[in-house]
C-alpha cells in the first residue's frame, strides 16, 4: 500500500469495502426469495439453488485462488475478483429466468473467492508490526458486520425498490474498491515460486471441497442417506433412491485423499504443488486454523434459525428482521476499536478466547429469551455481546493463524484458513438446520398430538407444511381462525426449536473455546509498541 499513513488506511478501506460486499451477497439474497420467486415464476428447489450456488462455489475456489495469487500478484488477482463479482452483480440484476439468476450467483461465487483469501494475503504482505494488529482487526469486524447489515440491506431494498437492486447496488461499490484499490494498494507476489501449475491438484482440490460443501449444506434438504426429494442438475434427473448427498460428500473425501497423497508426492518430488503441506508444521497456523474452523461452527450457524423465527414467529417484515440484527453489527464493528489497545496489554491469543467467550454468553443467552412472546428488546443486548465476540475473535484469530507464515505464502496460508472458515460455517449450517428442524417436527407433532379436529393424516400435513416452509406456513395458518389453534402450537414448537439450535451453537463455541486454549502466545507483529521496520515486497509498484 501506498507508504504514507493515510494512504494506507484508505487502502485497507477499500479491501474492507470488497470483503464486506462479497459477505454481504452471502446473506442478503436470503431476504428477497419471496420475490424472487413471484417475479422469475421459480420453483422452491431453483430458489434454493440461487441462495446456495454461490456459498458452494465460493467455498471449494478459496484454496486455489489463494495459491494462484501468490504467484500471479495478489492485488491483480483481487481486482479481478471485483471485477467478475460485479459483472455477475449486473447479470443477476437483468436476470429474466431462474436459469440466468443461478449462473451469476456461480459467477458471484468465482468472484468472491479470487477477493477473500487475497484480501487477507495483501493485508499481511503490506502492513507490519503494531498495524497489522489493528489492519486484521479492521478486516474481521468486516465479516462480522457485513454478516448482520445483508439481511437489513437485503429487506430493505427489496422492501422499498426491487430484489434487483440487490445486486445492483454492487456495481458502483466495486467501481470504487477498483479504483481505490489500483491507486492506494502496491502489489506483491512471491517471485521464488516454483514455475509451472498443479492442474490435477487445482481439479481435486475443486472436486473434493465441493463434494463436502455440498453434502454438508444439501444434506437436511435431499436426505442424509435416502432420497427424500426430486433432485435435478445441468438438466439431469436423479433417479435413484439413495440420496445424492453421501455420494457427493464420498467423492468429495476421496477427491481430496488422493489430492493431500499428490501433494505430499509433488512435494518430495520438487515439483510446484497447490498446497504447501509444510505450513501445518507451524504451530500457530495449525493450532489457529484448527480453532477457526470449529469456532465457525458456532459463529454464523445461528444466524440461519434467527431470522426465520424473527419472520415466522414474532410476525417480523424482512426490514425488521435486518434491524433486529444490528446490535450484531455494532458490536462486531465497535470490537475494532477497542480491540486493538487491548490486544497490545494482553495479547492476541487471550483476546480470541475473550472473543470466542463472549459469543458463547452471547447464543446462549439467545437461547434463553427465544419465545413465541418474546419482546422486542429482550435478544438486543446479546445479540451485542455476540457481535462483540465476533469481532474480537475473527481478526485476532487471522492474525494469530497467519503471523509466522512467510509473506511470500501468504496467499495459501489466507486460503486454507479461509476454506477451514467456510467448510466450519457449512458444517454449522448443516447440524444446526438439522437440529433446528428435527426438533421442530417431533414437537409440533407431539403438540398436535391431542388437539381437537386434526386426525393422524392432517397432523402430519401441518408438521410437513411448517417444516418445508421453514415456518412461512405458520403464517397462514394463524390468519384462519379455524386454524389459529394450531398456529400457535407451531409458534412454541419453532421458539423451542430455534432455543435447541441457539443451545447446539454455544456448546460448538465452548468446544471452540477449549481448542483456543491451545493457541501460543502472540507474534511480537502482532503486539509490538511500534511499527516494526517495513521490509519490501519482491515487487513492490503503486
């Protein structure tokens, strides 16, 4: 970045900027589906896919891109990121079918994972000493913010406007991360890279963590082992009674077997490999990718449940969700302040395990007020204590994951840790959407169970529309007096489902909290009075 202080910061801004609106995408489509599917005619299934397509491609890109930045310049790598995240952003906005809608998410996805481990890399390879600190710490309030502010953003544009804009609002952002970015961020790279590209290992590395991610984010919709709806890919139907989830997430374990073997082959051999298995025999990337990966379990898993017993159950708009959220956002923003003096007296480690700590005060005492009378108060101020959390432990644990990797590694050091964040948060997802939804069905049904009028089959009609609906039928139930009853009994059965999801989260965050323990002690760049001395890049240009 550019040498002067303020030039620095205001390019730390703009890759903020970018990381914030390539999170932002990860949630604020979550907000519009409703009309989406009115406007593009769309079923449920292809409205799934225009959420998930793109978590799914932008996990299982993370550790290649990161590897290919290192090599062909990370703010170059980065700006093309931008560049194909936007042009995707326009193509969703124009979107005239469902068809067009999920190739610019894939797109959106491709794009997002060229900016996030670069974003990290860059923010390694030019900033030392005290100001990485506080750069990282910048960094992950980002992703903790910008996590809350997409559904608020989200309902408010497709309130107020279009669900298109949306992804409209993307473009003059990235226009400006772009311009910033050239003029305000120098580019490095490692010169000292072996020559020559791992295509079979770029390839299994694809193939295996899509195959995981996938199993993991599809599982609670297509059925852990049998079939338990119609699936259908590139205009192939599967017909077949197992479910396509363990045979993608069997493939996927495979893939990626055979890729360590290869790597660790290529490796012995001399021979370029696409993942430098050597950066595990540090102690503190290990340690600190371990704990990031589970601490993501519990992290942003809970944010799947809360928006939709905002919505379903308390009667919240879309709007209303989003703003119900903030106090997430100020937190995680507020940490960075604060954070960094308090870093430099106790250290990066012991600001993790405080972080991790206060978001699993936080979820669990989420869990406590969840009710179907909740009032509207009662989440605010843990829903501060939990955004607070997130943003002291984000950054710190990216600082501490990466501060004795080398600068000329960094681009695969950010990816990794990043891929370990993504393939965590899905894990989340997964468990905490299947325990969200177990729980609900064996309650409403037992509530059902002796409520007047409703035989055995319709019973288990209301239990499937509640569950398929993730809570939107209760909604029209409770707008008929006839079956108003039963709308309740469904409120409760939510309220104690999402209070079991918040409880699962805070016991993923406790396990996270015991793997922090094992962090060493901080990195003297990362705590030191002052700057350490700036040493140059192999290529360093404005």
């Amino acid at each position: 970045m550019r040498s002067d202080g303020r030039g620095r910061w205001w390019g730390l801004l703009a890759i903020s900027l970018g990381v914030a609106m390539i999170i932002v995408d990860a949630t604020i489509v979550n907000v519009a589906v409703p009309q989406i599917i009115r406007d593009l005619e769309i079923t449920s299934a292809d409205a799934q896919w225009v959420q998930e397509a793109y978590t799914l491609v932008f996990a299982a890109l993370l550790l290649v891109a990161g590897r290919f930045a290192d090599r062909a310049g990370r703010r170059r790598m980065f700006v093309a990121g931008v560049v194909v995240f936007v042009a995707a952003s326009v193509l969703a906005a124009v979107a005239g079918s469902g068809e067009t809608l999920i190739a610019s998410r894939v797109l959106q996805g491709v794009g997002g994972a060229m900016m996030l481990p670069t974003s990290l890399s860059l923010l390694n390879a030019n900033f030392t000493g005290r100001e990485k600190g506080v750069a990282f710490a910048v960094w992950g309030s980002t992703i903790g913010g910008a996590a809350a502010l997409g559904p608020l953003l989200g309902g408010w544009l497709t309130t107020e406007h279009s669900w298109r804009w949306a992804f409209g609002i993307n473009v003059p952002v990235g226009v400006a991360v772009v311009a910033a970015t050239l003029v305000l961020v120098r580019e490095s790279r490692d010169d000292r890279a072996e020559r020559g590209i791992d295509l079979l290992g770029a390839l299994l590395s694809v193939i295996g963590m899509t195959g995981v991610v996938f199993a993991l984010i599809e599982g609670r919709t297509y059925g852990w082992w049998e079939r338990e709806r119609p699936f259908r890919l590139l205009g192939l139907d599967w017909t077949a009674t197992i479910s396509p989830v363990p045979v993608a997430g069997l493939l996927g374990l495979v893939a990626l077997g055979v890729f360590v073997a290869q790597q660790l082959r290529r490796g012995r051999a001399g021979r370029p490999a696409l993942l430098d298995l050597s950066l595990f025999g540090i102690r503190s990337f290990r340690t600190g990718v371990l704990a990031a990966a589970i601490v993501s379990l519990g992290e942003f898993g809970l944010l799947f449940a809360l928006p939709l017993w905002f919505q379903n159950v308390l009667g919240y708009s879309a709007f209303g969700t989003g703003a119900a959220l903030l106090p997430l956002a100020v937190g995680s923003f507020l940490a960075s302040g604060l954070g960094t003096p308090f870093t430099r007296r106790w250290g990066a480690a012991r600001m993790v395990q405080l972080g991790v700590a206060a978001e699993l005060v936080g979820v669990a005492g989420i869990g406590l007020v969840v009710a179907p009378d909740t009032r509207w108060w009662a989440p605010l101020g843990f829903l501060f204590v939990y955004g607070v959390g997130v943003g002291l432990a984000t950054a710190q644990l990216t600082g501490v994951s990466l501060a004795d990797v080398p600068v000329q590694r960094s681009g695969q050091g950010s990816g990794i840790q990043s891929t370990a964040r993504q393939v965590g948060s899905a894990l989340g997802i997964a468990v905490l959407g299947t325990v969200l939804f177990a729980s609900l069905g064996g309650l409403l049904g037992d509530r059902l169970a002796d409520q007047p009028g409703l035989d055995g089959a319709q019973r288990d009609q209301v239990v499937a529309a509640v569950k398929d609906s993730a809570g939107a039928a209760i909604t029209g139930l409770a707008a008929d007096p006839r079956t108003a009853p039963v709308a309740d009994e469904a409120k409760e059965a939510f309220s104690d489902a999402t209070r079991y999801a918040a409880f699962a989260a805070a016991g993923f965050l406790l396990v996270g909290l015991l793997a922090c323990t094992r962090l060493p002690r901080p990195h003297p760049t990362l705590t030191d009075p002052a700057p350490a001395p700036r040493q140059p890049t192999p290529t360093a240009s404005r």
